[in-house]
C-alpha cells in the first residue's frame, strides 16, 4: 500500500500557476532538479543574479543533480555574477566541478540585476520569478510560456560570456 502511494507522488504534476515566497520558491527547485532527474530531462537552464537564495547546496538537490547527470545531458548556468553560489553552495560547486563536460556557465557582469531573470527553464516546465525580492512568480508547462522565457533567456545568453570555471589554474 506504501508503494502505491510512493507512486503516486512520484507522478503528481508539477506546479502549474503562481507562488509566493521563498518557501515556495525553493521547494519548487528543489521539485523541478528532482522531475529532471526522474523524467531524464536533457536540458536546463538555471537563471539568477547571483542563486544566494536558492537551495543549490542542499544535499537532496546534489542527489537530485547528480540522478540528472549523463551523457547527452546539458546544463546551462547564467548569472551575473557566481561570487554567491560559489561562498554559499559548496556541493553544488563540487557538483559542477564533477560534471564540468555538460555544463556551461555565463555571465552578464554588466547587467541590472533587478532586470535579470531567475528561472529554470526546461523542454518539460518552466518557472520564473516575476518579483525576486518577494519570491513570487509563476510555473507550468505550457509551450507559450516556455517558448517565451526561452527566447528572453537567449537574448541574454548572447550577451554572456563564459564564467565561473569548473577548476582553477596555479602555477
């Protein structure tokens, strides 16, 4: 009986529609790394300013990525600036140090912030907070809404420039 009900969550729909505040904002990564990994979704683009307050150092989201990661697979990070994801989450860098092959990250250092988009954008579903300060926004799976922020993300993706290296070089 346990089993089913397992099941069950497993396939419950993603968030459709908007949310509101950190908590939901962050349970919402936290759903959308672990659907990647279980549907075996081949691309994602992950937008913020800078990620501080996303929960990317959390070991249930390293899990998650790490499920995702494979051959064929592709992850786009884009920031302006990766100082904050770097200082506050130490699995996610070593994730990404490990995975540096399907991996590419940009950077806008000299874009606005407060214009930035913070999304995760997938072929599957998308989500995207309107109003980072208050964590608020909207999700789904609908293919206008896909193809709009995809379309955004690479106008600002063609402004980016590779960042935030995998490993660093000494002499």
């Amino acid at each position: 009986m346990d089993d089913d009900k397992g099941q069950d969550q497993k396939q419950a729909p993603l968030t459709a529609g908007r949310f509101a505040g950190r908590v939901d904002f962050q349970q919402l990564v936290r759903d959308a790394l672990a659907r990647a990994a279980q549907e075996g979704w081949r691309e994602l683009i992950l937008s913020d300013p800078d990620f501080a307050d996303w929960p990317l150092g959390e070991r249930a989201v390293a899990e998650s990525l790490g499920a995702w990661s494979a051959a064929g697979r592709r992850c786009t990070l884009l920031a302006c600036r990766f100082d904050e994801l770097a200082v506050r989450h130490a699995r996610f860098v070593s994730w990404r140090r490990s995975w540096s092959h399907i991996i590419e990250a940009r950077a806008c250092g000299s874009a606005d912030p407060l214009e930035f988009p913070s999304a995760i954008w997938s072929p599957a579903w998308v989500m995207q907070r309107l109003d980072p300060e208050r964590c608020n926004g909207y999700a789904g799976p609908e293919p206008e809404r896909r193809l709009l922020l995809r379309e955004s993300l690479n106008e600002w993706l063609a402004k980016s420039s590779p960042s935030f290296a995998a490993t660093t070089l000494g002499l």
